[in-house]
C-alpha cells in the first residue's frame, strides 16, 4: 500500500524522503504558491501527485471549474473527481457533470464512494467502478457509526471498524472489485491499516494523522498508533515552523505508521 502523509510546507521537500507519493490540497494552492511549486517540482521528479478537492477541509468541494483549471495546468497522475458528502446521487451527478464539461484532463480519475446507507454506499461504489479509473472510499461515514458492535463505544473506534466492515461487506456480497485501484481516505485511527494486508485492489492511503500528532509532540505507541485522534486539521497547520524536536516526533510516527502496514 502506497502511502502519504500531508505535511507542513516547511518540511515538504523532507516529505519526500518518507512518502511514496505527493498528496496536494487544492484549495491551499490559492494562498500559498510555493505549496503549488512543490507539487510542479514533484512532477518534473517523475512522482505520483495526487489531487484532492479539498472536500474534507472545506466541507464542500472546491469550486469545479477552478479545480479543473488546476488539474489542467498541474497535471497530477490522478484527481479526485468533485464529490458530495454522504449524497451518493449527487456524488454520481457531480461526476458526470464534471467529466462530461471537462473531458480532455490529464490524469487518472479518483471516484470518492458517498452515501448514507449501505445500499446507496453500494450504488455509488459500482457506479465509480464503471466511471472512475480510481475508486476512494472515505473513513468517516456517518453509517459506519450505525453499524453495531458490541466491544466499540469510541466514535473513532466505530470507523475504524466500520471502514474495515464495510469492505468485508463489499467482498462477501462479491460487489469489491479488486481489479480496480482502491484509495483509503483519511483514518480515525492508524492501527486500522493492519487489517488490509491481505485485500487485493488497495493500492494507496492518505492520511496526515502522525504528521499532526508529531507537530503536538505525539508519538505513536508501537504497533497501534494513537489511542485517540488530534482535531487539528494538517491544512490549519500548513505554515507552521518545525523545530528538531517535532520533526523527530514526525518521523518516529511515520515509520510506526509503515510498520502497521506489514503487521497483521
């Protein structure tokens, strides 16, 4: 699993150093230009950018047109296809609508799985398989608090678990195709990545989860991460300065992090 975590702009250039690939934020692509050069310079690198339309921090999607002038002139290896949270109709209209207004973007087309329920998180999930070149699905679905389990009572708990139920669900129903590439939005909790070891068709995560806890002087405990979740969004702390003590902390996390993939 290729994996990324957001990090400030001081440290971007290090980022490189322990991310497989290059996670942009297009709505900071307006207030902070050298966050943009970063992503032009990681293409003339030769690596994957992934563009994201900023719909967790934004709690909308960034303005399409302007998104696919970005997408345009970036040039990204794939882009997350302007969304709706949790309407699985209006997701699926939204992506019509912005692949039919623009159809000649370069990149590989990222389809975010939006729903409320299981059967419209199913629908818009085969839907994105027949349209997306990219499936994306989120980990903080209000459904998956919905979902009973007897030994969860943490809301971080009930997604951690229900992300992981969710595509259970999906295989057992033989509705998961694993020939496509499946992208892992976000995390609640990082020990929840140890599950997906043996899943065929996830390819990549994105998470700034031991980014955030190492910029609050967080480390991870050893095979599980963090106990509970900072609310502090990466993007808030995009301009923050990183001192020795900190950028220690943000690499300690983030090889913990890489360890929980390869542990069962």
């Amino acid at each position: 699993m290729l994996v990324s975590h957001e990090s400030p702009i001081a440290i971007l250039d290090e980022s490189r150093n322990y991310n497989d690939y290059d996670y942009a934020l297009v709505h900071l692509f307006e207030t902070d230009p050298e966050y943009y050069n970063f992503f032009k310079i990681s293409k003339t690198l030769g690596r994957e950018v992934l563009l994201d339309n900023s719909i967790f921090e934004l709690g909308h999607s960034f303005e399409p047109k302007k998104f696919a002038k970005y997408v345009q002139e970036l040039k990204p290896t794939y882009y997350v296809v302007p969304d709706v949270l949790e309407d699985s109709q209006q997701t699926c209209s939204s992506f019509n609508k912005f692949t039919l207004n623009y159809p000649d973007l370069p990149g590989l087309k990222i389809g975010v799985v939006q729903g409320k329920t299981y059967q419209e998180l199913v629908e818009c999930y085969r839907f994105m398989v027949n349209h997306a070149d990219y499936i994306a699905i989120s980990f903080d679905y209000s459904w998956y608090e919905t979902i009973a389990f007897s030994n969860v009572s943490c809301k971080l708990e009930q997604q951690t678990k229900g992300r992981q139920r969710f595509i259970d669900m999906l295989i057992q129903d033989n509705i998961w195709n694993s020939s496509k590439p499946h992208h892992l939005l976000g995390c609640s909790l990082a020990q929840e990545f140890k599950y997906y070891k043996d899943v065929e068709g996830i390819r990549s995560v994105d998470t700034s989860n031991p980014v955030v806890a190492g910029l609050l002087g967080k480390r991870y405990y050893k095979n599980i991460g963090m106990l509970n979740k900072p609310s502090t969004l990466l993007a808030d702390l995009i301009n923050s300065e990183v001192n020795d003590e900190q950028k220690a902390d943000i690499l300690y996390n983030v090889a913990e992090f890489k360890k929980l993939l390869l542990t069962k």
